[in-house]
C-alpha cells in the first residue's frame, strides 16, 4: 500500500491534520462551540468555490475565508451562544453562495464534490507541505494561548474578575478553530468537519479525565481513525470519508456505553489515593 506516492502523502496529510484536529478539537468540545466549528466548514466551502472562480487555489480560499468567519464569531463573544438560529442561517447562506459559484464553473463539480466530502487520496506533496505549516502554526499558536484558554473555559466569571479578557482568548481560539477546520476539509470534507474536530474529542473526554491525558488521547483517537480509514479505503475501494466518519461514530458511541466508564475510573499507575 505505501509504495504508491500518492498513498504516502494520504498518510502524511491525514497524520498532520488528525493531530491538529484531536488537540484543536478538545477545547472545542470543552468549550460547548462545537456547533460554531460545524459553521466554519460550511464558510469554508463558500472561500475555496470563491477562490476557484478567481482562479485561485481553492486551500487558500478556504482558509482566509474560516479565518475570517473564526475572527468574526470570536468578536461576538458570549453573545454566540445565544445565536444558534443565526448560525444555522449563516450555514445556508454560505452553501448556496457556493452553488451559485459553481453555477459560473459548472466543470469545478467533481472539485466541489471533493470539497464537500474531502479526499484525502488527491492530496499531493506541495499540499502537504502547506498542511504542514498550517499545522505547526496552529498547534505553536494553541500551546501559547492553552492555560489561559482553559481557565476562561472552565471558570469564565473568576478568568474575568483576574484579568483574563474572554473576549481576546475566544478571537484567537476561532482563528485557530478556523486554520483546523480548513485543514480538515483535506481529509474528509466541509460536510464531515465533525469526523475528526469533534468526535475523538469528544470520546476522549467521555473515556479519561485530566487536561493532558484528554488531549493525548484525543489525538491518538483522531489519528488512529484516519490511518484506519485510510486503509480500509485502499482494500475496499470505498470513500476514505466514509470510513473516517464510521469509525469517529463507532468510537465515540462505544465512549457513551454506560461499561465503559469504567475506563475513565482506573487510578493512574503509581498514584495513591487521592
């Protein structure tokens, strides 16, 4: 399977963003915005139709788009929590102008179907180097902003009353939310963003608890279905996306099973009682 290079930069690719968005994604989840990630997939998808209809790599159309859409609902605040129905309209809104982008460059239809579900078998070198950079921005730019991130997301009134500017750290989260997001759309598409940004995560917080532990294994989680998804995909010739999904699903159902809580209640090795 890996003596073919275009299965080498599938693995290399999926790698990258599997971890960008296993750690990304934590926060996400533990912050209660999924659904403003779930958004900037579907904006996303507005930015690379536009960037096609320009002429212009449909990855940097992406981007600049989810960055700006993260920009914007980090200004909004808190206020975003209260504005489900206004998000849910933007998520139209934003598809149909990307159909009616397409309308212009009816032959970009196979391009806008892999935007769509994401195929992470056409990704070539120079776009793994991109995901590269992206990634490592990402990643350096979430280290930078972890400790007061996660004080303001689990005690926001007493992140405020210390200093902490909620607003600040919620812009900079979504602009890093934003850069996950567009990379993510590589491997399994704008539509399946919540594959690998939320599912692994998500399981990773219902199986074990502690802020190091949670983002290791939501990493480890993100990455493992990817590479499994991946493989299944070469031998069955089905969609890699599909299978990503399948298994984000299957694991994050077997993290709700009421006998698998016992996972989350073993003692760390070497610790006594607390």
């Amino acid at each position: 399977m890996l003596s073919y290079d275009f299965m080498q930069n599938a693995f290399a690719a999926a790698t990258i963003v599997a971890i960008v968005s296993g750690l990304v994604g934590y926060f996400l989840v533990l912050r209660g915005q999924t659904f403003a990630g779930h958004a900037l997939g579907h904006v996303g998808f507005t930015g690379a139709t536009g960037a096609v209809l320009l002429g212009v790599t449909p990855l940097w159309g992406l981007v600049l788009m989810t960055v700006a859409a993260g920009l914007g609902m980090g200004i909004m605040g808190e206020r975003l929590a209260q504005r489900d129905v206004a998000i849910g309209i933007v998520l139209a809104l934003s598809l149909g102008l990307g159909l009616l982008f397409l309308h212009f460059f009816t032959a970009y239809a196979t391009q806008a179907t892999a935007l769509l579900f994401g195929n992470v078998l056409a990704v070539d070198i120079s776009t793994v180097w991109i995901l590269l950079m992206l990634g490592v921005i990402s990643v350096a730019a979430l280290a930078v902003i972890s400790r007061p991130l996660l004080f303001a997301s689990l005690q926001p009134e007493l992140a405020e009353a210390k200093g902490v500017s909620l607003r600040l750290y919620s812009v900079l989260f979504l602009a890093i939310v934003a850069l996950a997001t567009a990379e993510c759309a590589q491997i399994v598409g704008v539509l399946l963003v919540f594959a690998l940004m939320v599912g692994p995560a998500a399981a990773a917080q219902r199986l074990t608890t502690g802020l190091g532990r949670g983002l290791l294994l939501s990493a480890a989680l993100a990455l493992s279905e990817a590479w499994a998804g991946i493989t299944l995909a070469f031998y069955t010739d089905w969609p890699s996306s599909f299978w990503i999904t399948a298994l984000s699903a299957g694991v994050y159902l077997f993290a709700t099973l009421p006998w698998a809580g016992w996972i989350r209640q073993q003692p760390r090795i070497g610790r006594g009682p607390a």
